[in-house]
C-alpha cells in the first residue's frame, strides 16, 4: 500500500522535477490543446449567453467550416478568396438556422430547442459528406501562410521544441478573445447581445429585434469554429472525427461556466494541461489512456462541488 501511494503521490513529482524541460515540454503541449478546446468551448458560450440554447452542432460546425475552404481551394479558388468564402458561408448558415430553426421554435421549451441542434447537427454530416466526401483532408497550410516549422528554445539545461503552428494557435485564439471581449463590452451590438442573455422579454420590449441578434451571435459563434477547424485541421488532418473533439468542451464549459467568455478559456486551459499531465505522468499507472477521460472525471467533481462552474453565476431558487 505504502509503495502504491508513493507511485501515485510521490513519484510523478520527482519526475516533474527530475527533468524540468521535458515538464516545461509537456506544460506547453498541454496549453495548446486547451487553448483549442477552449476555441471550441468560445462557439458554445456565445450561443448558449444570447439563447439560452445549447448547441449541439458547434462541433460539426467545426469540421465543416474547414471542410468548405479545403474543398474550394480544391476547386480551384485562391485560399484567401476561399477564406473570404467560407465566412459568407457561416453568414448564410447562422441565416438559415435563425428563419429555419430558431424562429420558429421561439417560446418552446429548452429541449426543443436543444433537440433542433441535435438534428442540424445530423443534417450537416450528411450534407458535408455528400459535398466533400467522407475522406480526410490535408489542410491548406502553406496557402494561407500558416507556420509549420519548430523553434527549439534551451529551457532549465534541456531543449523544448514549440511547433510555429501551435505557437499561431494560441495568438490567434489570444486575439479573437480579446476582439470578443471588446465587442461584447464596447459596442452597440454587442451591449445588445447581453441584454438579450439577460431579458429576452426585456430587450423585446425595449425594440432589440432577436431574430437579428441570433444571427449576429450564430455568425460570431461560425467564425469561432471556422478558425477553430483551420488551427485543428493544420495540426491533423480535417475529417469527420474531428466533431467528437467537440465534446471536450462539455467539460470545459462545466469548469468555466456556460455563460462566461473568460470561464471557457480557464476551463480549456485546466482540461488540456491536466490531461496531458495526467497521461504522461499518472497514465502508466493505469496502462494509459488517462488523456481520453481524465476531463470527465474532472466536470463530474466540479458538478458535486461546484455545479456553476469558476465563472458561473450561482442561481438561488425561492421555494
């Protein structure tokens, strides 16, 4: 007994210690990865503060947003008139969900509402299937002038390799974080937009049209996924496979708070430097594997302790 828990709370730790670059290695791996759940995690937050709905379809978004620009670019269009492209596209799908889904579901109950994204996110498997194909796809790169490269930096006597893609994620995700924050807090619209998560009545009756402010937040949320799945899609290839990573992102959002912009990208960075530790240093205890459930078991500790999250507002119900 006493050797078992010096393996599980000991010895990791000496590792860790032992060789600090390859720690200082694995800290940065892991950051990258919840820097893009918590990309994933942005597109749930926007939709779910306007509507109250929450999307299920986000993660096939994703994918489908980086299948369209591999696809025209394929065709033959220049990448950057294909980027240009594949925004009018998510304009034209956040369109189509308001007047085809949305509006005529308002006042219905939540699951409904819920339901209706489990339904378009089957519909777009399909569509996305039957326009690209169901093969995997290699990202355009080099067209849109996205690093590939490795800077190798001397860190505590060792040597730790930063791939330039990575290091683009996170200034990427970095920037739109910020672009959200000042536009939720700073602009006509987007005070607009947080008047409706509060008050969908309220903002009603003060004239702000919902039916334009759930276009607006379902286009931010498909500009969210669409540089999601380029940064996902440079990193590996753009397949259908790429939507279950979307469900790293209920853990996310249960950490972080499913109204909270600075909650998704607390809780992505907790999910995606745990796991990458948890694997690497308790992984081998358990014969590996930690990295697939080690975020559920973090939410489901978080739902005993603390159901609203980091961010989260705590809601007091009179009965």
């Amino acid at each position: 007994m006493g050797d078992f828990l010096y393996m599980v709370l000991i010895d990791p730790f000496v590792q860790m210690f032992s060789l600090p670059d390859f720690f200082v290695q694995v800290l940065w791996e892991g950051f990258v990865s919840g820097v893009l759940y918590s990309l994933i995690a942005l597109g749930f937050v926007l939709i779910f503060k306007a509507s109250g709905v929450f999307n299920f379809a986000q993660g096939i978004m994703v994918v489908f947003g980086a299948l369209s620009l591999v696809g025209l670019h394929a065709a033959g269009v220049p990448a950057f008139v294909a980027l240009l492209m594949c925004i009018a596209i998510m304009f034209a799908l956040a369109f189509l969900v308001e007047r085809l889904v949305l509006r005529p579901l308002v006042n219905q109950e939540d699951i409904i509402l819920f339901m209706a994204t489990i339904g378009l996110n089957y519909f777009l498997i399909g569509f996305g299937e039957l326009v690209f194909g169901g093969e995997p796809k290699t990202m355009i790169t080099t067209e849109l002038f996205i690093p590939t490269g490795v800077f190798d930096f001397e860190i505590l006597g060792g040597i730790v390799s930063m791939q330039q893609i990575d290091i683009s994620a996170a200034v990427i995700a970095g920037a739109m974080v910020i672009g959200l924050a000042v536009f939720f807090n700073k602009t006509r619209i987007g005070r607009a937009l947080r008047a409706v998560a509060d008050d969908h009545q309220a903002a009603l009756s003060v004239g702000i049209s919902l039916n334009q402010i759930w276009v607006i937040v379902w286009f931010a949320a498909g500009i969210v996924a669409l540089a999601t799945g380029i940064m996902w899609g440079a990193r590996s290839d753009v397949s259908f496979g790429l939507a279950i990573v979307a469900l790293k992102a209920l853990p996310v959002l249960i950490l972080g708070g499913f109204t909270s912009i600075p909650g998704a990208i607390v809780g992505g960075l907790i999910i995606g430097i745990g796991e990458k530790l948890g694997e690497v240093y308790w992984g081998p205890l358990v014969g590996g594997g930690i990295e697939g459930w080690l975020a559920y078991v973090i939410a489901l500790l978080f739902l005993l302790f603390r159901p609203q999250g980091l961010f989260g507002e705590k809601i007091i119900e009179r009965v």
